[in-house]
C-alpha cells in the first residue's frame, strides 16, 4: 500500500510539473530561452569554417521576428524569445565510440 502511495505521489509530482511548463510557456509573460548548437555535420573546412564564424548576432533576426510577431498578436511581453548561441560541435566529436 506504501509504495502505491509513493508511486502515486510520484505521478502527481511529474504531472504537476508538467502542466506548470506547459502553462507557463504558453502565457508568453517570460521570455522562453532558445539555445542554439551549430553542428558541423561533416569534416569538410568550409563546413568547419562556417561553424567556427557563427556568432550570436547571426540569429538576432529570430528575436526580431518573434517580437514583431508578439506585437501583431499583442502579446504581454516584447521579448518572447531569447537566443543564445552555445558551444559548438563537429559531427566527429559526438559519435559514440
């Protein structure tokens, strides 16, 4: 009887969570923040150059769009998404081993 009520607790808990995240995210009353991981998919030095030259003002326009998009729908916030460039990878250094 004790471990149902735990496991019980347990889906409540995850059930919960879930729905706040959902909730949350689709109030548009905080910024949602995107990360964005460039991957080199191949080995190739142009790829690998491209890669390496991305910088955070590239995606910039994805802000922009998103906060003309929020103002046509008159959203509660002027910012409703935040781009962040993360580390990037090449193709070679995710492979399993």
């Amino acid at each position: 009887m004790l471990r149902i009520l735990i496991l019980l607790l347990v889906l409540l808990a995850v059930a919960l969570t879930t729905w706040q995240e959902r909730y949350l995210s689709t109030r548009w009353q905080a910024p949602l923040y995107v990360a964005i991981y460039p991957i080199a998919a191949d080995e190739s030095p142009a790829t690998q150059a491209y890669v390496a030259a991305l910088d955070a003002e590239a995606f910039k326009s994805i802000d922009r769009f998103f906060a003309r998009e929020a103002a046509r729908y008159h959203l509660a916030t002027d910012e409703p998404i935040r781009t962040r460039l993360r580390r990037r990878w090449s193709l070679s250094s995710i492979k399993p081993s």
